[in-house]
C-alpha cells in the first residue's frame, strides 16, 4: 500500500437495548465504513434494517430496492429475503416502490415543495409510511400513504365483509392488510383530481380456513371538463386492463360509476375510471400482476394532463366552483367510502393517514346551482350521467 493510504469511519449509532451481537447489529440506523486501500473500496452500508455489503472500486450505493423507498419497510427485511415468494412480501415490496416512484415523480412536477415522510407503527401491529405535500406551487394538497396492518379486525369490519358475501366464521379473526392510497388536489380549477387504491387481504376464521382477496382502483375527479383529457386517462386504464383480461375495464368502469355515487346529491364524485373488490376467483399470482400493472398505470394516465393544464389562467369565480366541487368529495369520503370507514373502525387507526384524502380547502353553497349551459353546468350532466369515454 502507498503513503496515501486513508481509513474514514462515518457511524451513527442508537443506544443497545441488548448486549446481543444480532439485535446490536440491527440497531444502527445510519452507518457507513469506508475502507480505502491500494487496490479498491469496500462498503459496509446500512440504513435502517436493511444491511447490505457492496464491493466496488467506487461509490457504493445504497440497495436499489431499498434507495426508491421513502422510509424502512414496516416488515423486516429478513422476513423478505426468507419468503420471497409470500404474497405479503411481494405486496410490500410493491407498494413501497409505487410509492416512491410517485411521490418522486410529483415532488419533480410541482419544483417547490417536498413530501413530508411519517414513517408511524401500530401498537395492535404493523404500521405505515405516510406520505404528505401541502401548498406546493402545483399541488395544494397530496397524499401517498402505504400501510401494513395485522392484528384482529374488529366487529365492525367482519359485519361490512359478511354484508358483501364473505363467510367468516367466528368473532375474533386474525388479519392482515396491505395496501396504497393516495388522493392529489391540484391548485389550478382545470387539473382535475386523482384518487387511486390498491389493497390486498387476508383473514383466517375460527375454523383456521384463510380467505384473501385484492381490491383497488383509479379514478378522476375533474372540475372542468376537457374530453380529450378524461378519453386518454380512460383509455390509460383500459389498455392496463386489456393486458391480463380485457373483460375488466367494463367491468370495473362500471363497478367505478356504481360506487363513487353521492346518492342525496344524485351525482357521481367524478368522471370514473376503474374500481373492483374482492378479486379471488383466479390465480393469486395473476391478480397480483394485474393489480401492480394498474399501479403502475397511474402516472401515465394522470401526470400528461397535469402537465398540461398546471399554468393555465383561471378566475375567482372558477376556484370557487373547484371549491364546492371539494365539498362533494368530502361528503362521499365521509359518508359512503368503504376504506374510511374500515380504517376509523380499526383499532390504533392513524386517523391523520385516513382523512389524508380531505382538500385542504372546500367550500359549501346554500342550494348552489350552476348557469344551465355553462362550463359548470356540463360537468354536472356527466356526473348526473356517467359516459362511456373509450368507445
């Protein structure tokens, strides 16, 4: 070895809660040691629980999987790499990269703001990342929140899965959910907002029989409507359907109309796009894929028509209706969506994560009804009248 040899050591260490070797291990958070000789480098890397040796005559990187996260997974990384092929590995490590790669992807978009990450646990068990960005240049609101849950799903919640055809026997269950959500609220009246969820299930009844199932979906809540926007967003989605079965987009387009209804307003929350439940009937691998090529839909469907309207000019008067178009959103949020409704049933609920999905302004009119012929009044028509965009 030369004179120039050179030896860093970089730590940041937690206090041990235990003179285990192993449990000391994982207990750094945030450490690197560069070993600089004549002939290369070696770096020991790790961030959070996710050790990793690297060997390179350069800049050692941080996992890949791992650098496209937003914090540590809710799970062990051992627990990954010793069942690898356990549907809730896969479904973890899938949702923590969505949502990395779209919370990346808007944080690029609105050039001002970054998300603010909570990385929370539940004491009942698992726990979640949110995800928050508020009073951005482009995005007045946006929220993208994983969770990873087990525990024993509350009365409630086995009474609304039994409502839809569910046989669970029993009283007390043991589950296990994981799943991604995100609602966008855009500043500017002609960017509409995006909802997207995708969620897989599992539940043992008291005979020990294990039932599991995958639900999700996107939609578009526009406050203007531009034709062209809402056929490529639809078409977006069809063509993800299209690749694993091309019975879902009809299916789930209308499954879509159906659900995001506003029964007292006799409106839908917005222009559709897909939405299902309880998808068990084929091969759980298949389903999956299917659900992560939806996932993955979101970004082409959604960011061109941002793109597009982002700067574009707009009145008092067109932010007020953008306003109370938010109050109908917050009244189907609140009053009828079934994962609301799920999540504030759930014992240790992160309630801040669940109304995540509420604008951060909105706007109520008494008996307020738009000029008939107006840009106003033609988005209602549509959502009094839901519309086939693709045919």
């Amino acid at each position: 070895m030369n004179s120039n040899i050179w030896r860093t050591l970089l730590f940041h260490t937690r206090r041990f809660s235990t003179t285990s070797t192993k449990n000391a291990y994982r207990s750094f958070t945030k450490a690197a040691l560069l070993v600089s000789g004549g002939t290369g480098v070696a770096v020991i890397c790790y961030m959070g629980n996710f050790p990793k040796v690297h060997a390179a005559s350069g800049v050692a990187t941080v996992s890949k999987a791992h650098s496209k996260w937003m914090a540590d997974s809710i799970t062990d990384v051992e627990v990954f790499e010793q069942n690898p092929n356990d549907m809730k590995t896969k479904m973890e490590m899938m949702i923590l990269r969505m949502q990395g790669e779209i919370c990346k992807e808007l944080e690029s978009i609105d050039g001002d703001k970054k998300f603010r990450v909570d990385r929370w646990t539940r004491e009942q068990g698992g726990g979640g990342i949110t995800c928050v960005m508020q009073d951005g240049t482009v995005f007045e609101k946006a929220g993208v929140n994983i969770s990873v849950v087990h525990g024993t799903l509350p009365q409630g919640a086995v009474n609304q899965m039994r409502s839809r055809g569910r046989k669970l026997q029993g009283q007390s269950l043991p589950f296990f959910a994981a799943g991604i959500s995100a609602v966008i609220h855009p500043k500017n009246p002609h960017c509409p907002t995006i909802h997207f969820n995708y969620r897989y299930f599992e539940v043992t009844d008291e005979t020990g029989e294990k039932e599991w199932w995958f639900g999700g979906g996107t939609d578009l809540t526009p406050y203007y409507l531009v034709k062209e926007d809402v056929v490529h967003f639809h078409k977006t989605l069809k063509a993800a359907c299209d690749k694993h079965n091309q019975t879902f987009y009809p299916k789930f387009k209308k499954w879509c109309d159906d659900y995001f209804n506003i029964p007292h307003r006799g409106e839908r929350r917005g222009v559709g796009g897909i939405f299902f439940d309880d998808l068990d009937y084929a091969d759980k691998d298949e389903l999956f894929n299917f659900l992560t090529t939806c996932a993955e839909a979101v970004i082409p469907s959604y960011v061109p028509i941002v793109q597009k309207h982002k700067n574009d000019g707009y009145s008092l008067g067109e932010r007020q209706w953008q306003l109370l178009r938010r109050g109908r959103y917050v009244e189907f949020n609140l009053i009828y969506d079934r994962g609301t409704k799920f999540g504030l049933q759930t014992p240790g609920a992160r309630y801040e994560s669940i109304l995540m999905s509420l604008p951060l302004t909105a706007r109520w009119e008494y008996r307020h009804e738009p000029e008939v012929g107006s840009k106003e009044d033609l988005l209602l028509q549509v959502l009094r009248e839901p519309k086939d965009w693709v045919s």
